[in-house]
C-alpha cells in the first residue's frame, strides 16, 4: 500500500485528494490547520468505505514546527502501517487573498510567501528522510501563474515560484527516483471560495464564459486528477506543470 501525505486536506481540494486517493487503495496521511472536525470528517468518510487515514494538525506558514510535525509522521506510520516510509507528499494547503499591488501590506505578502513557497519547501526539505525511493512529490499551484488576474499578484507570484521549485525538486531528487509535477487549477467552487461565488454570480459566469467546457470547476475535477497522477500509470510524468481549468482563457 502507497502511504500520501495531504496537506490542508479538512476540506476542499485537499478533502477531494484524500477521499480519491483512499478509493484507490492508498493511505492517507491529512493535515489541518484550524478544521479539525473537518479533517475528521474526511477521515471518517474514508474509514466508512474501507479505507485507512489519519488527521494531523499542522500550520505550513511556521517551519519551526515541521521537526515536530516530521515526528508526528514517523510516529504514525508506525503504529498505523507499520512502516518507516511514505510514498507522495500533496503540498495542498493554502489560502487565497486579493488585493491590488498598491495596496498590499506586508503583512499579506509575507503571509502568502510562507504558506504558498516558503512552507512548501521546507515541509518537503523535512519530510525527504521518510520519503521511499521512487516518491511523488505534487505541488498545488494555479491558473493565476499563467493568466494574470488583477489582485492575485503576490499569491501568483509564490504560485509561480513554487512551479519553479517543482522542476528543481524533480533535478535534485531524481537520483532516488523521486519524481515532482505541479497541478495548476483553475477557478474551483470550494468551502473557501463559494460564499464569494455565491455573492458575485457575476463573476461566476465570467469565468464559466472564459472556460471551454462553460463552467468553472469542483473539487472532484483536481481531486481525481491528482490521485491518478500519484498511481504507477503515471509514473513517466515528471517535472511538469499541469493545468487542471477545463480549458480556461485559451
């Protein structure tokens, strides 16, 4: 059994991963920051149809607490797989913020940096040492990357940098047959985004208007695309960028 590690799994994309990841037979490893019921509820759902997970609390914007989180880890897949290894690492969790380049404080920006880049590389800096050989590393990053939409340029930016980091981790991990690819979503009805949407239906139909297939995106749509690139048939695939929009502003 392949062993996956989610991070901000209590919901959204990440609970659609976890869920998608257990119906193909793996283990799951979920993170939360705040949603604990949440992350209990994925994994109650996962356990209802045969599946094992485990929920773990972790914050990615505070690297000081990965060596901790990295125990956590070891200790679980111990006593629940009986195994000192994992399998794929999902850099999932995080949060979106809009606002115009003249008005960003700091203390947005530097929010961002450590939760989109910054957490990312080091949570996978952490976690190498329980990572089997022939490992997938899947970095979560957006559509944003590609079209610019005003108001998302620190998140973008990040974003951006995390697809660079992708094919760098596939460069220097190689050599133990760890391979890494970036999913790229486009807009997604989320827990998070929906009550936007909701408000600005507006804004809903633009974006299913930009969209090839004429809608903007559900959970399941990343979710299943991201369980299936973990799986051996998609063994071949590394150091990509894949955009999973539907076709959006193409």
């Amino acid at each position: 059994m392949s062993i996956v590690i989610i991070t901000g799994a209590s919901r959204g994309l990440g609970a659609s991963t976890a869920i998608q990841a257990a119906k193909r037979g793996m283990g799951v490893i979920l993170t939360y920051k705040n949603h604990r019921a949440g992350a209990e509820e994925v994994v109650r759902q996962i356990e209802s149809e045969g599946g094992k997970a485990v929920a773990l609390a972790l914050d990615v914007g505070k690297v000081a607490s990965f060596p901790g989180f990295r125990a956590s880890v070891a200790a679980t897949l111990a006593t629940t797989w009986s195994r000192d290894r994992f399998d794929a690492l999902v850099n999932n969790a995080g949060y979106g913020a809009f606002n115009a380049i003249e008005s960003v404080t700091e203390a947005e920006f530097d929010g961002l940096l450590n939760v989109h880049l910054k957490g990312p590389f080091f949570l996978t800096q952490a976690l190498l040492p329980l990572m089997a050989d022939g490992s997938h590393i899947v970095n979560l990053t957006s559509a944003t990357t590609r079209v610019a939409t005003p108001g998302a340029a620190p998140y973008a930016a990040f974003k951006g940098g995390l697809e660079v980091l992708t094919r760098y981790m596939a460069k220097e991990f190689g050599s133990r047959g760890i391979r890494a690819n970036a999913i790229s979503p486009g807009a997604i009805r989320t827990d998070m985004t929906s009550g936007t949407f909701d408000q600005m239906s507006e804004f809903v139909t633009m974006l299913a208007g930009q969209t090839a297939l004429g809608r903007i995106g559900e959970p399941d749509d990343v979710g299943r695309v991201i369980a299936s690139l973990l799986s051996a048939d998609s063994g071949w695939i590394n150091a990509q960028t894949i955009e999973v929009a539907g076709g959006y502003n193409i």
